[in-house]
C-alpha cells in the first residue's frame, strides 16, 4: 500500500471536535511540530465561526511550544495529560481554562489500553523513517508511540527529514502483554534488546504522511550555579561512601537521573569524581552532561526514553552515529520506567523536589499547594522501586524568600516511606533506619538555609507528642507568611499559635 502524501492542514482535517489526540515525544524531543500547528490554527478559525473545537490530548510527557503552546493559546484543549512544562499551558490549567490530570508516566500507556481515559481517536507521530508496509521508526524520543498506534482508528505521520533515516536500531519497541497474560519484562541490564527498531502499525490506518524538516525545540541548559554544583558534589561525594561503606557495589549501578538543571549538574560531578568507576544509564530523559560522559568513556551505555538535549548536542550525535549507535536505545515509557525493571536492575534514582517537609515528604508538583507547576513525570515510577532513592534541591529560592524546606509540604507526591535521601548544597540527609524526629534533625541540620533553621528547630519543639510531632496550627506557616509578606523568614511562631 502507497504511502500518502498530504499537507499538515490536509491532515488537521482528520482532527474533529471532541477527539481525543495521541502524541508521540517525551519533552520537546519526538513531538510532532507542523500538525499542531494546523490543528491550533483550525480552532482558531472553527471559534470565530462560533463553533466549539477541543480535543483532549494524551502525549508522553512534555511536548514544545508548538504543540502545547499553540493548543494552549487557541483555546483548543479539552483535557490534557500527563505532564507540560510549556508557560501558557500551565496559565490556562490553573486559571482552570482546561483539565489536567497527573499521572505516573509508566501508567499512561497501560490505563490506554485499559480503557481507564477514553478512546484514542486519532495518532500524530514524529518520524524519522515510514514504510508502505507500516513501519514506523520514530525520532529522538519514544513516548507512548506504540499504544496510541495501536489503538487509534487514524494515524497521521510528520516524517521530519531532520532526523537521519540512519538512527533506524537506535529504538527498542516493545509492550507488555495485558493481565492476565503478561510475563517477566527480559530486560537484566540496560542494554538488553527486548524488542524491534520500529513500531508496526496496519498501513491502512495511515491517512496521510506530512514532510518536514523541523529542528527540535531543545533549548541549553542554563549556566550552573555554586548551589547547583554543591549538591552534585554532594552527590557524588555521598555514593562514593555508599561504595567504600559497601552498601553499594565496586561497579556500580544504574543510575537514573530527572530532568533540568541540577540532575545535569550532578551528573556532571558523577562523572568528575574518579572514585566512582564508569557507569551505566537507565533513565527516562538522556540529556546533555550524559552524551559528554560517553564522548570520555564515564558512561558505558544509556537506556531511555528520549534524547533530551540541546540541539547542538544532538547534532552531533546525528553526525556521529557510529559512535553512538550501540551504547544509547530508546524505548517506549511503560517500559523506561516500568518499576518492575527498575527494582531488578537496583537503580540509584535521583530525582528534584519542588519542596520537601523535614519529616521527609516530598511536593515535586504544586507551588504552594495549588498551583501547578509541571507535574510529577516519571519521578514516582523510579523513587518507590529504586535501590536507593535521592531527591536534591537547592536550599531556598527567590533570593531566600522561600525556603525549600516547611514544616509540611503544601502537596504530597512522595512519601517519607519512600525518600530515603535527601541532598541540597549544604549536605546530606540520610534518612534510612530513622524515626520522624530523627530525620527532622538530620534534614535541619545539614540540608536547610542557616537563615531558616532556628525556625524549624522551633518548630519541631511546638510539635504535638506523638509519633511524629506535628504542630496542626502552625504547619503551613511559611507558606501563609509568602502569602501574606512574601518572605518566609518573617514567620512569628506566635502569631500562628
């Protein structure tokens, strides 16, 4: 069956209201970039006829501008999930102008196949290579590519020449069977091949490919600050005992990293400190300080979900395939974050908090309580499974205003029960084998600001007896003093009392 070749607004023509849209990508890598375009430009014209046009929209994990910016700034989203990083999207959630529910990334493409969010009407998908018999290889990123195919009535293709047709068996495609007929996943180190380098699909599904040569909207990283790099030395410095301790092994252990800045910066540190031997990646976003430990033989392979790097980073992947071809593969989420292979491999995961409270609970989502930042991406999907799970985060932020560190977190993502570290420029909370008021001590005295732990020491004093001293009337203090004055440190205990 020939492939069809048509426009990205011939292809907005298949897009209806009310359809629920699949996406390929995971963060700006792998999105499809001229169709959203012509869809948002579509609801825009359908809305000045006065007709309604959403859709809801289920994607990997972030996308770029193109995609949930446009969508956004067209009015043109009915619901949207799993997780967005893009200003306008996040305006237009907590303005609530569109519904967004958070979801563990691994989830998604099995609550699909359930039937849990809904049909799958259509799936636009980013690609590198397509052929008439329904080979579909994808670009830098995976996503949730291989269930959105597989259940959508209609499959649109922007097949992006700016990704060489030669990254073709740089991917591992593979899905689990369903209960009550799934098995092991066969994946007992990172660089196991499990599956194909490309997604089957029927070809009658395709309706149309679209042509493009569009880069990537993957931006650079932003330059490191003294915090950022005191907590990948801390890091770095913290697993090197782990080692000499033997509570983890002479060779090491997969490591997996979150996105941004400081997972970059402690990446970095990792691969400076010699102490630490080479080491293998499985993680869900590849990024830059990654590509650069390879180029120096610091990491022997990476196994993820996306490349998610600068584009002068991949450029030079793409330039240099021989080199890279068989020590990086990209795989579906479900399988990238899967728990299961997490617990078998014994990761090391390190992920960020947005917030976290000194009895060890982490909000890695919501400023505040309320309003939502990015969402929780695969941070739950590697913390409960993980052999050991960090989470690092600079000490205050908005020139000490806000202190990282409350009596209780406004949001709860992840549990004291799972946090067993926590790092931030000043030190090293190791939390495992303490009670509530044994970590609260060792999270005040070597991870928060100078300026804020007296108040926390007090606050642990006011604490209720019990188990863990809670103090009910005065637990979201600091977050009411921001509110109020903005500035954490005025907090009077006194006044809460």
């Amino acid at each position: 069956m020939a492939l069809k070749f048509i426009t990205a607004e011939e292809a907005a023509s298949y897009v209806h209201h009310d359809d629920n849209v699949g996406f390929s990508g995971f963060t700006p890598a792998g999105c499809p970039k001229a169709v959203p375009v012509a869809i948002a430009k579509k609801a825009k014209e359908e809305h000045e006829k006065g007709n309604p046009f959403q859709i809801g929209m289920f994607t990997g994990a972030s996308t770029g501008d193109k995609l949930d910016g446009e969508l956004a700034r067209a009015q043109a989203i009915k619901f949207r999930t799993p997780y967005q990083s893009n200003k306008d999207l996040r305006a237009l959630m907590n303005s609530g102008g569109t519904h967004y529910f958070d979801q563990h990334l691994s989830e998604i493409p099995q609550s699909l196949r359930y039937g849990f969010l809904g049909k799958v009407n259509v799936a636009i998908i980013e690609a590198s290579d397509v052929t008439d018999d329904g080979e579909i290889v994808p670009t830098s990123a995976v996503g949730i590519t291989p269930t959105i195919c597989r259940l959508a009535d209609l499959i649109i293709v922007e097949l992006n020449h700016f990704h060489p047709k030669a990254i073709r068996g740089m991917h591992d495609i593979y899905e689990p069977n369903d209960p009550p007929y799934r098995r092991e996943i066969p994946i007992y180190t990172p660089s196991d091949r499990i599956g194909t380098p490309y997604v089957k699909v029927d070809p009658a599904k395709i309706v149309g490919v679209v042509q493009t040569d569009i880069p990537n909207e993957g931006g650079a990283f932003t330059p490191l600050d003294e915090a950022t790099l005191a907590i990948g030395r801390n890091v770095a410095t913290f697993l090197v005992g782990e080692m000499k301790a033997g509570r983890l092994p002479k060779d090491f252990v997969p490591l997996q990293s979150g996105v941004g800045n400081v997972a970059n910066a402690v990446l970095a540190s990792m691969g400076d400190n010699k102490e630490i031997p080479p080491f293998n990646v499985y993680t869900e976003v590849i990024q830059d300080s990654v590509i650069k430990l390879m180029k120096e033989g610091r990491v022997k392979f990476a196994s993820g979900c996306s490349l998610t790097v600068s584009n002068e980073v991949l450029n030079d992947i793409y330039a240099n395939l021989d080199f890279f071809k068989d020590k990086i593969l990209l795989r579906p989420q479900e399988i990238s974050n899967n728990p299961e292979v997490a617990r078998r491999l014994g990761l090391v995961a390190i992920n960020t908090a947005l917030e976290a409270d000194i009895f060890g609970n982490i909000n890695s989502t919501h400023v505040s309580g309320t309003r939502m930042m990015n969402g929780i991406g695969g941070s739950g999907d590697f913390t409960r499974a993980s052999m050991l799970s960090i989470f690092t985060t600079p000490s205050t932020a908005k020139d000490g205003k806000i202190s990282a560190f409350v009596p209780m977190v406004s949001h709860l993502d992840h549990n004291e029960h799972s946090v067993k570290v926590m790092i931030s420029e000043y030190g090293v909370a190791d939390l495992r084998g303490t009670s509530p008021v044994q970590r609260a001590r060792l999270i005040i005295d070597n991870c928060v600001h100078p300026d804020y732990r007296p108040l926390l020491n007090e606050y642990l004093q006011m604490g209720i007896k019990g188990h863990t001293p809670q103090n009910l009337k005065c637990c979201f203090a600091f977050h009411l003093e921001l509110a109020n004055s903005g500035d954490m440190r005025n907090v009077n205990w006194n006044k809460y009392k």
